[in-house]
C-alpha cells in the first residue's frame, strides 16, 4: 500500500473537529496508531472509539496543548506505550480583529493555542524522535500567515510564527532524521469557520458562508478530507525528501486572485 502508516503512531492536535477529525481517521485508516490530543476529551474519546469499531487503531488523549507539563506527560505516555513516529500540530483557534480593538488579553489567549501549543508538542516529541533519528512533524498554518487579510491581525501573526517554527525546527534537525513542514489552507469548511461566522455575522450566515466560498477562486471552501490528503502525503515515506516546505491548499487563493 502506497502511503502506508503501518507500524507508526501519529499524534494529531485537534484531532477529534474539522480538519483534524479527517486526518485522526485518513491516518488510522492507513494504518496509522492515532493518538488525539483534544481540549474537547468527550468528543476525542467518541472518535477514537468510532475509528476502533471500524477495525482500526486511535486512543483520546485530554488536553490543553498550551500546558506544557500536561503536554510533556501525555506524550510521555505515548513514548512509553509505542512510540512517537508523527506529530500533526493541527489543533488551533480563530480571532477577528485588528491591531487597535484587539485585547491583550485575545492576543494572549491566541498565541497560546496557535504558537506556543505547537512549541509544547514539537518540545515534547523531539527527544524521542531524536533516540530514532527519525520522525516527522506537520504543522497546521494557514494563508493568513503570507497574504494579508482583513481583521485576522493576532490570528495572521500566529500563523506567521507556525511557518518560521517549521522551518527553524527543519533546519536544527535535518541531519537527525526529522522533517518539519506545514500546510497553509484557505478556507475550509469546518466547525471553526461555522462557529466564526455565527459569532461574528449573528443572522447573516448564510451570506456570509456564500461571500467566504466566493473568496476562493475555485469557487468554494475545501472539505477537510481534501486536507487530510495532502497531510497523510507529507507523513509518509513516500514524502522522503520534503522538508522544510509550506503547502499552499487553497483553490487558487494566493496566486490567482486579482
Ligand atoms: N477551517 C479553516 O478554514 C482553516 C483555514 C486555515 C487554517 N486552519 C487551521 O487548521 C486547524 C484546524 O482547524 P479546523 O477548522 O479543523 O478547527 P476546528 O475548530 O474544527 O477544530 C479544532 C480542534 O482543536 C481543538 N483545540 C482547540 N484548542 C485546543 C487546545 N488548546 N488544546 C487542544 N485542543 C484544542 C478543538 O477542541 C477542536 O476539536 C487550525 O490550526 C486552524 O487555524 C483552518
């Protein structure tokens, strides 16, 4: 089988909504043994019961990536029960606004999740993909990171810092065996994007769900599988000689708006 996880254990952040959902079950599928890292552990643990029934490997993990200590003793958990082969930093959070009506107190809560959640992940499994000399790390950005778009200001500026993380962690561990990319999708339809619209645009969700599909000039908003896809690929063997790279998923976003 092309693509194949088999022997390996993932780690997906965020791994139990949206994109995340689509690459816990993508990778167990491909015989993957999934481990999700989740805030929402009800909801992890009602994915990673659902992957098992179909025959396949996932256990839930309850967890705020932003706590370093919860974090280190989770994975140590994993290590200790088979290993670290993936880490997919996926899970994040949004935020509207700019510069001037941006709180401190937002600014702080989003670069928790979105910056310093991946550092605590890639922190934690470095020392045992390190005694392999072999692993793999994906990191979720996005193309608000490298286009400027409006009233995403704390959020762009995460997801900036996601690919100099990737490529700063690439860099430092290129001869030991570790690859660090990230993927930057534009919009994808998910619980996120539903749940920013209707905090945001209360009574206008469908019109607003309409003008965000219309941003993409493919002419709709990507399903998560379509993610999972181009994540299970950057996973895999197969994938063996891309590191330090951003994917661009986008329907036509960045290029061929004008
Ligand atoms: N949906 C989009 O349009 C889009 C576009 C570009 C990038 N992204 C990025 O993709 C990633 C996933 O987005 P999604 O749309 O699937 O989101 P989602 O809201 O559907 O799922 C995110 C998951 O992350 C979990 N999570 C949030 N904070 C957490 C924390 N502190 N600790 C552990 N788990 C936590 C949530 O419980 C949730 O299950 C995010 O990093 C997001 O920024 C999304």
């Amino acid at each position: 089988m092309i693509f194949s996880l088999e022997g390996r254990s993932a780690i997906i952040t965020g791994g139990a909504s949206g994109i995340g959902l689509a690459i816990s079950k993508l990778f167990a599928s491909q015989g993957g043994d999934v481990h999700i890292l989740e805030l929402n552990g009800a909801l992890a643990e009602e994915v990673a019961s659902e992957i098992r029934s179909s025959g396949y490997k996932a256990t839930a993990h309850e967890v705020n990536i932003a706590d370093q200590e919860k974090v280190k003793a989770v994975i140590q958990t994993i290590a200790d029960t088979g290993g670290v082969d993936i880490l997919v930093n996926n899970a994040g959070i949004a935020h509207v606004g700019n510069a001037l009506n941006t709180t401190e107190a937002d600014f702080d809560r989003i670069l928790n999740v979105n910056i310093k959640g991946p550092y605590n992940c890639i922190h934690a499994v470095l020392p045992f993909m390190l005694a392999k000399s072999r692993g793999v790390i994906l990191n979720m950005a996005s193309i608000a990171a490298t286009i400027g778009i409006p009233d995403r200001f704390a959020y762009s500026t995460s997801k900036g810092a996601v690919i100099s993380m990737t490529l700063s962690v690439a860099k430092d561990y290129l001869k030991q065996g570790i690859r660090c990319n990230c993927i930057s999708p534009a919009r994808v339809h998910t619980p996120f994007v539903d749940g920013f619209i209707s905090k945001n645009y209360p009574g206008k969700e469908q019109e607003m769900f309409e003008k965000l599909s219309a941003t993409q000039p493919i002419g709709r908003m990507a399903k998560p599988e379509e993610i999972a896809y181009l994540a299970l690929y950057l996973c895999s063997e197969e994938a063996g000689f891309i590191t330090g790279c951003d994917y661009a998923i986008d329907g036509g976003f960045t290029r061929l708006n004008n």
